[in-house]
C-alpha cells in the first residue's frame, strides 16, 4: 500500500506540474493575444485597376458641357474639364464592381479603414469619394441611382502623391441629397458596406472651373478577421474552458484514488477471508511447516496479494496449482507414517527445486501442497504442472513407496476474486482424481 500510494504521490506530482507549465503557456499566449490583436486579426484588400471595369462621367449627362476621359486606365488616370455653367458642374471616375447593380459587389462590412494611393492636379478644393451600396431593400437592379451613396468628401490638401490618403470607415456618411430623393426610414439611413457595387471619385461640392487630372493607383482596405468584442470573447471563454478542464482533471484523478484504494482494501479483506474460511490453526500460523519446509497457508498469503496486486494494476496473470499426492493414505497404512512424511518432504524438495523464487508453494494440508505463480498465464502454469507430475512420476525419495501426483491448474480471470480462482483449481484437482489420478486437468 505505500508503494501504491508514493506512486500516486507521483503521479499528482507530474500532473501538477505539467498543469503549472500548461498555465504558463496560456498566460503568455493571452498577453500576446491582447498586445498584439490588430497584428495577429489584421486583414487587408487591395483593388487596382484589374479588379474592376472603369468608366468616367460629367454633367454632359444633365445636359452641361463638360468633358472627361480616361487618360491610362492602368494607372487608372483620368482628366476632366469643367466648364462654368449655370447648373452644377461635375465629373468623376467609377471602379464598378458590379457592372448590372446586383448583388454582386464586395462585402468591405469587416473593414474600418480605406487607403487611397491618389494623386490630383487642379483647382479644385475638395475631392469625393463615393462606397456605393446595393440592397434589394431600397435598390433596383440596374438602376444606377438606387445604390446607396456612403460618401467621405476631404481637402486637396489631404493628398499626398508619396503616399496613401487614409480615413476610417467611420467617416463616412450617406449623401443628403440621395436620402433626401428615396426618403428611407430610419433603420436605413447609416451607411452600409456589405455589398459595395461601385467606389467613386469625384470632384468635389464647390467645383471649379477648368481641366482636373487625378491618378487613383490603388486602394486599400483595412480590417479585421474578427471584431474585438469576439476575440476578447474567445479568450475568456478560452479561459473558462481549460478552468473547467482542470476541475474535471483533478475530480476524475481524486475519484481514480478512492476507486484505487477501495479495491486495494476489498481484495485485502477477500485474501484474509479465504484463508480464515480454509481453517488455519494456531500450529499453522508460522510461515514454514516444520515437517517439509514448504510454507504454510499463512507464508503464502504474501504471495497471493502480490500476485493480486500486480493483476489488477498492471495486468500480470496469476496462475494457481493444486498438488495432491495419489493414494497417500494407502502408503501410510501399507508403510507408516514415516515413510509418508519422507515422500512429503522430498516431493517439497523436488518442487522447491524446480519453481521460481517469485513462486509460493505451501503445504495446504495432509498429502495436498498449493503453488501460487504471479505473473504466470494458464499455458505457462500448465507446462509447469506437467513438468512436476513427470518429474515425481514413479519416485521413491528414499522410500519403499513410488508415487504419483495429480495437479489442478486454474489462471485468474478478469472480474474473478480469489476464492472464485481456489474454488477453480478445486475442482480441476478433484477432475484430475477422479479422471485416474498422475494427471493435469486445466479450470476452464
């Protein structure tokens, strides 16, 4: 039992510190996870002018007078020429993603920032840029004006040729003069990115008369795999999966223990109850018999449990022989007592000789000897009888008498107790005697 129970000591040992390096790990995977969460959830979407069909317009389409056209659509570069007139002017130029106005745009909803690679010559003071949006709620298909106009409008100034003119996705805004047209209610009025048909630059409220020339080389969108609200969500419930993992570790290794430590003790208890059942008498108590040297039932109990132990825990088979002289009485009637303890002895001799240290052979009354073998399958323990019934087959040991054994072979099974495996290896010896006697007979 203390062996059994330093090596639990152990084991919890081992597990505890696996636990605390398991901890470790995940402390340090969480301040990353925070410290770094736009690195490690960053997503970006690049567009130029291979993604999307282009096209440029002006106010000649209301009847103004001004011109545009696309200078080099790789570069995605554009001029236009505004010319004063009594109506509003304007001109601008349109990545369409959606040729028809279906939904078939982009789903930019996981970005919140876009990056614009735009250059810009001209008089203008403030320059447009449209997210158009479709939604089957307030668009027509293939009508251009129903889409949704988000729209960021910025100064000149904000433009730098050498690099990206950046905002948030929060600054933008649906037009007034397209909610002020479709009169939606409340709910629709935000601006909306989850299908994005067409991106617009255009010239801006105040235009300005004369020739604008814009170089738009691409744009960038920036975001999110997932929000922060989900990833923070995800390392606490991280958290509250592997607390919960814990506990349910150490209740199922504390349950382990008892479970253990109950069965240690009912097995005990089983061996101490045989060998009670089976008479053992105050003469009997020493671990030798004093006639042949053999143990007696009491030295053999060591055995028993150890061979008990090592099944139960590590699934080593326990084997158990029964010996029983033939004739015995015969030969103490025929020869005297004598001559039956010298045949008692020698056979002990002969036995002790050939059997292993681990082995337990005890005499376990009159003319009837138990070999106990621990880690013994019933193959092994039958060879083993064979070879003792034909090695005292026709001996004398000294005496005018030859003589013969019977042997009963039983190998404990799973769900089986010890007095199950006694009671088996009964009954074969009681076979073997009643099949003729200098025989082997194997429990089923």
């Amino acid at each position: 039992m203390s062996r059994g129970s330093d090596t639990i000591k152990k084991a919890d040992g081992r597990t505890t510190f696996g636990l605390e390096k398991a901890l470790a790990v995940l402390v340090v995977l969480t301040v990353v996870a925070v410290v770094a969460e736009r690195p490690i959830l960053e997503t970006t979407l690049t567009l130029d002018a291979s993604d999307a069909a282009l096209a440029v317009y002006d106010d000649s389409v209301s009847g103004g007078s001004s011109e545009s056209e696309i200078l080099d659509p790789t570069a995605m570069s554009w001029r236009c020429n505004l010319r004063k007139q009594a109506q509003y002017s304007f001109c601008g130029f349109e990545m369409i993603f959606d040729p028809h106005r279906r939904q078939r745009g982009l789903d930019l909803s996981r970005y919140d920032q876009i990056h614009l690679w735009l250059d810009y010559e001209g008089p203008t003071e403030t320059i447009r840029v449209y997210l158009r949006n479709y939604d089957p709620a307030y668009s027509v298909p293939n009508k251009n004006d129903s889409t949704k106009y988000n729209q960021v409008e910025f100064s000149r100034e904000r433009v730098k040729g050498d690099g990206p003119t950046s905002f948030s996705m929060k600054d933008f805004f649906v037009a007034n003069w397209w909610f002020q047209h479709n009169r939606l209610p409340p709910e629709l009025t935000h601006p909306q990115f989850d299908n994005i048909v067409v991106l617009e630059v255009q010239t801006g409220q105040a235009p300005v008369a004369g020739e604008h020339r814009f170089s738009l080389s691409k744009v960038k969108f920036v975001g999110q795999l997932v929000s922060s609200e989900q990833w923070y969500f995800g390392i606490m419930a991280t958290w509250v999966l592997v607390a919960l993992g814990f506990l349910a570790a150490r209740i199922w290794r504390l349950k382990q223990e008892v479970t253990l430590k109950s069965r240690r003790e009912r097995e005990l208890l089983e061996v101490n109850r045989l060998l009670d059942r089976r008479g053992r008498s105050l003469e009997e108590r020493a671990r030798k018999d004093p006639l042949t040297g053999a143990f007696n039932r009491e030295g053999v109990e060591a055995a028993i449990k150890e061979g008990l132990l090592a099944f139960r825990r590590h699934g080593e088979p326990l084997s158990l022989i029964f010996l029983d002289v033939d004739h015995f009485k015969v030969v103490n009637d025929n020869h005297g007592h004598g001559v039956g303890d010298q045949i008692l002895s020698g056979l002990t001799s002969a036995v002790q000789e050939n059997i292993r240290a681990s082995d337990g052979f005890a005499r376990w009354g009159g003319e009837e000897f138990a070999l106990v073998c621990p880690n013994t399958g019933r193959a092994e323990a039958t060879n083993l009888a064979e070879k003792l019934r034909a090695l005292v087959e026709g001996e004398r040991f000294g005496t005018p008498a030859p003589i013969t054994v019977s042997f009963g072979v039983a190998t404990l099974r799973e769900g089986e107790g010890v007095e199950q495996l006694f009671y088996r290896a009964d009954e074969a010896l009681y076979l073997a005697k009643e099949l003729g006697r200098n025989r082997v007979e194997v429990a089923d």
